[in-house]
C-alpha cells in the first residue's frame, strides 16, 4: 500500500513539473501568446544623403558612424540612402531611394540634405553643421525611440537561388491588441566599409500583411534579382515592418546573406 502511495505521488509531481513548465514559456516576454510579450526594438535610422552635397553629408555621415560603433544590429541598423533630382549627382542614386523620401518628407519640414529618419516618421534630424553635433542629434533621437519595446518580432534569412535572391520573413505580433496596415519591405543594401556604412542598392515590397491579431505569426516570402553590379559578397538584407499610411516603423532585422 505505502509503494502505491509512493508511486501516486511521484505522478502527482510529475504532473506538476509539466504544468510548472508551461506556465514558465507562457510568461516568456518574447511569446506571441503571452498578452504582455515584447521585444527589445531595433531602430532603423535612414539617411537620405547625396555624394556631391558636401561638407553637410559628410559630417552627417562621420556622426552617424559614429553612433552605430556604439551599438550592434541587434539595437541599431543603419541605411545609406542615395538620392538626386539631377541625373548624375551621385553613382549611388536609386529611384526606390528618391521615392521612399518624397514619402517621408511628405511631413513638416520639406526636403533638404542630409535628412536622417529614426523608425520612420517618429524621428527626424535634418541638416549637420559638424559631426559632433549631428552625433549628439542622432543619440538624442535613438534613445527616444530606443526606451520603446517593439510589439513584434521579425526573423528574416536571405540566400542566393540562381540569378535571384530568396528571402523569407517571420513575423510575429506581440501584446494583446492587434496592429493594422502593416506593410512588409525587403531593403538590399551593400557594406562598403565592412563595419556600419550599408548603402541602399533596391526596396523590395512583400504582399501587404494589412490587419495582424494579437498572438499571431505569419510567414512571407519573395525573391529579388540580382543586378549585375552587386558585390554579393558584401550584400545584406533588412527587412522592415511599418505602418502603410502613418509610415511609423515597428520593427526591423537585418539578414546576411548566404551564397
């Protein structure tokens, strides 16, 4: 009879460990499920810039790189953007460039170089005296935006197939409410310098995600000619989740890509 009771409870605790042990993933912060999951954000910081505009770029740029030796991908990515209204200004230019700022420049401030976006429309810094103050501009900025955790997780991976890259997303909507106009890019850009200076080659659109619910997971995919001028050996992928009419940016990962 004693071996009998032994033998239930050893069960009884058993039974416990498992229920024990699912409640601790289901408090995990980074759990779809869990209704008060978030992330760490990563803070995607666009500069919209033009090789021949001079002094004014070049310290917007030296504060920039600054800024990103302090921190790794895993906090701060940051994109090199090429843009001219006249043809031949810039070897770099890129029409996906030139569009993507007209559409954040729609807001107050007009345009003018070098203008420098935090997660979209929730940061801007335009113009650079010197690259002291453009570096202590750009840390206000990332810190304001840095002290806000993302309400998703992205898990992007990119690899060589034939003449075209493949690239698939996971994206994953954190908290309890739900998020809508969610739209999904894939920016290609190249590291010229090995480090921090990942310069914008082409945006690639997913389908439109629109409406995500809380607690839920999707997956995208797409595939992106290669140009022929691409070293791929130094290409990178950053996949970024905004909003499709306010342009705010909810998150972003960068992939390396595998030849």
């Amino acid at each position: 009879m004693r071996r009998r009771q032994i033998y239930n409870l050893f069960l009884i605790l058993i039974f416990a460990s498992f229920w024990s042990c699912g409640e601790l993933d289901r408090n995990n912060p980074l759990d779809p499920k869990n209704p008060n999951s978030r992330a760490k954000r990563v803070v995607i910081v666009e500069a919209f810039v033009n090789s021949s505009a001079g002094a004014p770029v070049n310290a917007a740029l030296e504060g920039l790189d600054r800024l990103a030796q302090e921190f790794s991908e895993r906090s701060l990515i940051c994109l090199e953007h090429h843009i001219e209204k006249t043809e031949g200004t810039d070897p770099w230019a890129t029409g996906e460039s030139y569009t993507r700022y007209g559409t954040f420049s729609s807001h107050p401030g007009g345009q003018g170089l070098p203008d420098v976006f935090f997660d979209g429309s929730e940061g801007r810094v335009q113009g650079a005296s010197d690259s002291e103050s453009a570096y202590q501009r750009y840390r206000k900025a990332f810190e304001q935006r840095a002290s806000h955790p993302a309400g998703m997780t992205i898990e992007p991976s990119a690899r060589v197939d034939g003449n075209k890259i493949k690239v698939i997303a996971t994206i994953a909507r954190l908290g309890n409410t739900e998020i809508n106009d969610v739209v999904l890019s894939a920016i290609v850009a190249e590291n010229m310098d090995g480090n921090h200076r990942n310069v914008v080659r082409t945006i690639v659109p997913f389908d439109p995600i629109g409406t995500m619910q809380a607690g839920t997971t999707q997956e995208a995919e797409l595939y992106i000619p290669v140009a022929a001028d691409w070293d791929l050996n130094k290409i990178v992928i950053v996949v970024v989740a905004q909003n499709s009419r306010t342009f705010e940016i909810y998150h972003g990962a960068q992939a390396g890509l595998v030849l």
